[in-house]
C-alpha cells in the first residue's frame, strides 16, 4: 500500500512538472510573438483547463468580451491555440497542455 502511494506521488510531481514546463514555454512564446495578448493572468486562466471560451476572459475580469475575442484570435495565429466552433459558440483549446495531460494518462 505505502508503495502504492509512493508511486502515485512520484507519477503526480511528474505530471505537475511537465504542465509547469507546458506553462512556461506557453507564456513564453505568447510573450515573445504576441505581447499585446500576453499576461500573467490570462496564461494562468488558460492552463486551469485545456479549452476555453471567450466569456470566461470577460467573467474572470480579464478584459471585455471583445478585447478576449482579440487576444484568444491573435494566440491561434500564433498557433498556441486552436480554435473550434461549437454551435454558435467558439471554443478554444489549448493543445500544449490538452497533450501533457492525455500523456499522463497514458
């Protein structure tokens, strides 16, 4: 059991390293490419799940709903997101960190 437990915590501190690593390079290249749609806030808001929808910038106070559109678009240029639609809604996924966490899976 105490092995058990063991393994789990080794396997997690893996995973929250290589999500941490993801950030990183995320903020990054965000930064370096496309300073106007890079903050700390908004990175932060976009690893707490792998997708995301304009209304969550404007209901978390990041921006308005049309300043998230901008700065949601200008990081799928850049290809740090991908967008896709979903009825009338877009939603935009973050790949990066969707892949680290399929491979925790794994």
């Amino acid at each position: 059991m105490i092995e058990a437990v063991h393994q789990t915590a080794i396997d997690t501190i893996k995973q929250v390293k290589a999500i941490l690593a993801c950030m990183k390079e995320f903020a990054d290249s965000a930064k370096k490419q496309c300073p106007r749609a890079y903050s700390k806030d908004l990175v932060e808001l976009l690893f707490e799940r792998p997708y995301c929808r304009i209304n969550l910038l404007a209901e978390k106070g990041l921006s308005t709903r049309q300043t998230a559109s901008r700065y949601l678009t200008d990081l799928v240029e850049i290809d740090l997101l991908r967008v896709v639609k979903y009825g009338k809604e877009k939603i935009y996924i973050n790949h990066s960190f969707l892949n680290v966490l399929k491979k925790s899976q794994a």
